[in-house]
C-alpha cells in the first residue's frame, strides 16, 4: 500500500518540471516530508476549460494544472466525506471493476507528485518480542519526481447547497516488483514521463495497459533505510528523508 510520502518541491518548481499551471491559490505547502492521509497536497490534473456558467469546452485544447486535494477519495455518492479515510489506496487489479473507482478511473485521473514513499518491513523480533518494523524510503535516483498514479472525485454535501466542493484523490498501487518484495507486497503506480499525456488525458477511458508497474522506473529506485521518527506524522523534516545505519538508530534509541 501507499500510506505515507513525501513532497518537498514548491508549485513553481512542479509547474516547470510538470509542465503545468498553478491553479492552487497559494495554499501549498512549500514542502512536507511526510504527507499522511486526509492532508490537502498538490497534484496534476489535465481538464478541458470552462465557460463563465461553467460548462465545459470539449473542443477547446486540455489544459494541464496543479490542483489542491485531498488525501482520501470521496466518492460524489457518499453520504458522509469519513468515507475517504478508507479509500487512500486504490488497488489496480480491480479499479475496473468496484463502482467506487471505476467512473473515475475511466474519466478522472490526476498525477501525484512526489520525491518518494515510505514502506516498513518486518524485521526479526528481538528477544522473542514483538516484530520490529523498519521503516524505508523509496525514492529515485535523480532530483525528479515520482509521478503516483490516482484518480479523484468531486463531492458535495447535499445538506448545505452553499458549501464548496470536496476535491479529494486516491492513489493506485500494484502488486510489488523486483527489490520491493522484500519490503513489501505493495506499491503505488508509478507513471512515467512519456506515459504522463496518455494518464492525465481525459478523453481517453481506456487505460489498462498503463495500470502495470513500469521495471525500469522500479529498478532505479533507491530503498534507503530511514528513521523511526517517520512513524510520528507530527514529525516533518529533511532528516525523515535521510539515510540511517539501522544499527546506529537502535543503540541511540538504547543509549
């Protein structure tokens, strides 16, 4: 699964390196090391513009923009938004086929940008106590971001006419490949930039072959081992990111 990330990068450094426009008002963050379900966070949409009453132009060109969403998909039928504390992930082998996900998957998908995700693998239980989890930081090799694939909804409280839409997002993960199955069965979809158009186009419904993990982007992943202080989500910072010794950690968490 996908239940913690990172994203460092400001808009303006995603508007040049996604090719988009900013459309989040100023209320990104500048940089969160360790994103959590229900936080607002930027991603990339690709929509056809609308007119001043707000129908949309199907024959005007697509227009690729950063948008504010929320972590958690809130499907537009759901009666209470709590719903999308349980839709974070989304799993690619059914996305087709679970009315929570499909008309989105065929009409609403958006880019999630970040510098990596966590993942925590079980180590050997120390004493024959409990199992100790070992947190990871999946990331690339370079400065570019990953691109998570996702899909979001629009819901509206039907009790408050009034009230702004809820723009919320769920990330798709796949089974994991290669290296990964020693950290985890699972892992988001990863798209990668040639693949960025097709994904974010919303006249197309068909995208089945792009919901396969990609080898070369999954072998050029970096798993560094990290500190336990990502566990925390009310720790956030560049040491989250930064490569430890496993066993410097623990004598310093003895000592």
């Amino acid at each position: 699964m996908c239940g913690r990330y990172s994203a460092s990068k400001s808009p303006a450094k995603l508007v040049e390196e996604f090719g988009a426009a900013d459309e989040t008002a100023g209320k990104a963050r500048e940089a969160d090391y360790n994103v959590a379900p229900t936080k607002n966070v930027v991603t990339v949409v690709q929509r056809h513009p609308r007119d001043a009453e707000g129908t949309m132009l199907p024959d005007e060109p697509t227009e690729r923009t950063l948008r504010l969403m929320r972590w958690g998909l809130v499907p537009f039928w759901a009666k209470d938004p709590s719903v999308g504390n349980r839709m974070i992930n989304t799993r690619a082998e059914t996305a087709t086929e679970k009315p929570a996900f499909r008309k989105a998957l065929a009409k609403r998908r958006c880019l999630v940008p970040a510098d990596g995700w966590y993942e925590w693998r079980r180590g050997p239980a120390p004493d024959g106590g409990k199992p100790v989890k070992e947190p990871f930081f999946m990331t690339g090799p370079d400065a570019k971001s990953l691109a998570f694939a996702g899909i979001w909804e629009s819901w509206r409280d039907r009790s408050d006419p009034e009230a702004e839409p809820l723009i919320t997002f769920s990330v798709i993960t796949t089974a994991a490949t290669g290296r990964l199955t020693d950290i985890h069965d699972r892992m988001p979809l990863l798209v990668p930039e040639r693949d960025w158009a097709s994904w974010l186009d919303p006249d197309r419904d068909e995208v089945g072959e792009l919901l396969v993990p990609s080898p070369d982007l999954v072998d050029a992943l970096e798993l560094r081992p990290v500190s336990d202080r990502v566990n925390n989500v009310r720790n956030n910072g560049p040491e989250l990111v930064e490569r430890i010794d496993p066993a410097t950690e623990l004598d310093q968490a003895l000592f």
